[in-house]
C-alpha cells in the first residue's frame, strides 16, 4: 500500500506533520504567510513547497503536486470564537473556509483527494445562531442543511452529493496532554464511505474519554508533572514543567497596568496566589495556605470575563493571544504556582501541553536570528494537538485502507 499523501493548509508549526509522519504519511505541500511559521516551515520541512495564502492558490499549483489523499486545516476561529467579535464566516478570517473547500475541490479533481480534514472552535456551533456551521456542513455535504431545533449536537453526521461528513468535539485532555482544549473536527469522506467504518463517531468508552473528576482511565490526561504520554504509554516528559526555569510572573509592568481586577494583567495578589489549588480551594485548615502540598496549579492569568478562569492540574486553552482582547505576548495566557512562586509557561512548556518536540518553535526566525518567545506562543496557541491529529490519522488510515484489507 502506498503512503498516504496530504496538503496542509494554515499550516502554522505543522502539527499535522508532527503527528502524521509517524504513520508513514507524506506531506506534499504546505500553507502559511505568517512569517514566523514560514521560518519553521523552511527549517524543518525544507523540501516541502509553500504555496502561501490560501487566497492565491491556483488549481495549476494544485495539479502540480501530484497525487493527493487528505487536505487538512484549521481555518482562522476568531471571527466564530467567543473571545473574538463574533462576525461568523462573514469575517474575513473565519471566511477562509470557503477557499480551503475551494482548494479541496481542485485537489479532488486533479489529484484524487478523498479527505478533507477541518478544525474550529466549538462556537462554531452556535455563531450566527447555529447558521454558520449549518453552512460548514453543508458544503463540505454538498446540499443545504437546517440549524436543529435544538441546536448542533457535539457529534453527528450529514450526508449529501459530496460524501459524508461526521463532526465531533474532542478535547486534547482526552489524549494524554495536560491541557483542556475542545475543538470541533469534521471529516469528508468523498471515497466509499458506506464500506468502511467511522472515523470520528465511535462510542466514548473507546475514545479514552476522562471523566469531570479526572478519574483513572484508559487515555486519561497526566497532569503538570506528570502526564500519561500516548493511550497507556509511559512518556516521562509529556507534559510536565521545566523544572529548570522558575522565574517569577510579572508581567504587563508598565504603568497604571495594575487596578482591582490584577487577574486581568497577570499579576496575582498574595491573597490569591498563595491560595489556589487543584480541588478549587485552599486546603489548610487556618485558610493561610501553610502546609499546601507544592502540587503546580495551571491557571490562566490573563483571562477576561470571555475567557473564563481556569484552574487545575490540568491547564487551560492555549490562545495565541493575537485577537483585540489579548496582549500581544502569548505567554501571559497560561501560568503556574509552584508553592508560593507563580510563573508563566514556557515556551517549551507550551509545546509539551501541544505534545510537540522540545523545541520545536525554536528556529532561526525570517532575519536568521533564534525565535523570540513570543512568535513561538503564537504559534503553539493557534496549532492543533497533535495526538488529537494522530488519533484522527490512524482512524482516516483504517478507513482510507479498509477495502483493499479487506480484499487481501
């Protein structure tokens, strides 16, 4: 059988390389204008040609590429996020799905494609009242679909001239990374798909699904020091902190940045900091904190009435923090307490909640100079999961190969 071939497109730090190569796939071409991702892409995937913006992809460029199975990519989410400004796939940037099903067209018509792979947030479901992802879902079909009366359910399938579609939201918790990260994935099958099994729709039990209290389980997330690594595989580095670097967090420090609400700018009133914890609450029986287990505590340091407030063992979303409402500094987003010290994440932190290689963001940036930390929060907010990725993989796999297994 000959090894999968796939376009990425939005293509960012390639998460879809990260996980598919592994499996033997190949990519046959790539997707980005954003100049730090394009340093990485040149960097690491050398030989992989960057068609740019979607925008300008022609179907000469397309045919030019040879044989395609998968496109894969995660149009821009801020105009369908609940932290963006909501302007559904009108907005320029959420609109670009129309022209990833553009160049999925062509990569079916003059390659072969069969898959197409798409990401978004889970506001998806409910922009424009249901609207949009009623349109998503049914181009991607081919046909016109109803909003339910209920509205978008987390799973569920359509089916028109194009092929079927599933859809599902899967958290990366659920992978063995210690992040919550929900998106909303849908599938096209263009090929056989009433002879092969799901590739998204399998019952919870198998999907390693965790339970709100995090109890054992197969596939069940590690934590911030410790994390389960792949669905019952031991990964002594998946996840955790770097014990080496314990700075303290400050940040926005210029002036007049702290007023009452200091959860807003980073920085974290004593009162505050030295009182949380994983169950939610100070565990000491004076209420000072003293004698609290050193467990780290992940929590989100920029976070808004938006965003929400998260804390745990588990961290929350990575944003890339380039929207109206964040700072630029992506590192602001996600921090930690270790006792009575709190810090943001690193950068290689960051990768390891995306189960990316160490370092990974960490190349020459377009002037040839080591990335700054910025760029590389960016770009680890804005990417996929990759074991999420992977998963899919090997479900696209077993349904792209199920006839001629079958057959043998």
């Amino acid at each position: 059988m000959s090894a999968i071939r796939y376009l990425s497109l939005f293509s960012g730090m390639e998460a879809a390389h990260l996980a598919w190569a592994p499996l033997g796939w190949e990519c046959v071409g790539v997707a980005e204008i954003d100049p730090a991702p394009c340093a990485l892409l040149a960097h690491r995937l050398p030989h992989v040609p960057n068609l740019g913006s979607v925008t300008d992809i022609t179907d000469e460029q397309i045919a030019a590429l040879g044989r395609i199975d998968v496109v894969i990519g995660g149009s821009p989410c801020q105009d369908l996020s609940v932290a963006g400004n909501r302007a559904g796939l009108a907005g320029a940037r959420s609109g670009l799905f129309h022209e990833q099903l553009r160049i999925f067209n062509a990569a079916r018509t003059f390659c072969g494609a069969r898959w197409l792979v798409w990401e978004n947030v889970p506001g998806a479901f409910s922009s424009n009242r249901g609207r949009d992802f009623a349109v998503v879902a049914g181009a991607l079909a081919g046909c016109e679909l109803d909003v339910p009366r209920d509205g978008w359910g987390n799973e569920g399938v359509a089916l028109g001239p194009n092929g079927l579609v599933e859809w599902s939201v899967l958290d990366a918790q659920w992978f063995g990374v210690a992040q919550r990260r929900r998106r909303v994935f849908a599938v096209l099958d263009t090929g056989d798909w009433a002879g092969r099994p799901p590739v998204l729709l399998e019952p919870d039990s198998l999907r390693g699904d965790s339970a709100p209290r995090r109890e054992a389980g197969e596939g069940i997330a590690g934590t911030l020091t410790r994390s389960a690594g792949e669905r019952g595989a031991e990964d002594g580095e998946r996840g955790q902190l770097v014990p080496e670097t314990c700075g303290t967090l400050c940040a926005d420090t210029h002036p007049g940045a702290y007023t009452g609400q200091d959860a807003y700018t980073g920085r974290l009133i004593p009162e505050v900091s030295h009182t949380l914890r994983a169950d939610g609450f100070d565990a000491s029986e004076d209420g000072t904190g003293r004698g609290t287990p050193l467990v780290p505590v992940a929590f989100d340091c920029k976070s808004s009435g938006q965003a929400g407030f998260g804390v745990g063992e588990i961290a929350s979303t990575m944003r890339s923090m380039g929207h109206a409402n964040s700072h630029q500094n992506g590192g602001g987003h996600l921090a930690v307490q270790q006792g009575m010290q709190v810090r943001r994440l690193t950068p290689r932190e960051c990768e390891r909640l995306q189960d990316a290689p160490d370092d990974w963001t960490l190349v020459p940036n377009s002037k040839g100079k080591p990335m700054a930390d910025g760029p590389r929060y960016k770009m680890l907010g804005n990417s996929f999961a990759v074991p999420v990725i992977t998963w899919i993989g090997e479900r696209i796999q077993i349904a792209h190969t199920y006839r001629q297994r079958a057959v043998a």
